[in-house]
C-alpha cells in the first residue's frame, strides 16, 4: 500500500507543487526568449562585432534554455553568420 501510495504521489498525480514549478519554468522560458529575440532585433538592426558576441553570449551552452534558442538559429536561413554558435 504504501508502494502504491508512493507512486500515486511522485508520478500520477499532478500535485500543487509540479504545477507551481512548471508554471515557473515557463515564465522562465519565456523570459530568456524574450530576451534572446531583443538581441537578435538589435543584431538586425546593427550587425556590429558587439551585437554579434550578445547573441552568441545567448547561444552558449551554459546559456537558460540554450537549446531551444540554438535550435531556433538553426532552423532559419537568415541567421547564417550565426550558425557557428548554434552548433550542438
């Protein structure tokens, strides 16, 4: 019983708690697109060296959600200059 308890709990319920931290995880998603696609318009705007090292500050590995934003460069033609940072 406590087994079934158990397993109840952490994998087939949606508790209160994975509910607060999946909402928090994408607002925190959302935030670091929002943040990554100002740099990518101020790229466009102005494609200087330093505009160009922001976004690639964005695409680094040990950047919040680098994947989903390398996957993103990767998947558009117009961001070719930027390919070389999105490579896995």
């Amino acid at each position: 019983m406590t087994a079934e308890l158990v397993d109840e709990v952490f994998n087939l319920k949606n508790t209160g708690m994975r509910v607060v931290k999946a909402d928090y995880q994408m607002k925190a998603l959302q935030k670091e697109m929002n943040i990554f696609f100002n740099e990518l318009a101020r790229y466009e705007q102005h494609k200087s060296s330093m505009n160009k090292r922001r976004v690639a500050v964005r695409l680094s590995r040990s950047s919040a959600f680098a994947a989903f934003k390398r996957s993103y460069i990767r998947d558009r033609v117009e961001y070719e200059e930027l390919q070389e940072y999105a490579r896995e």
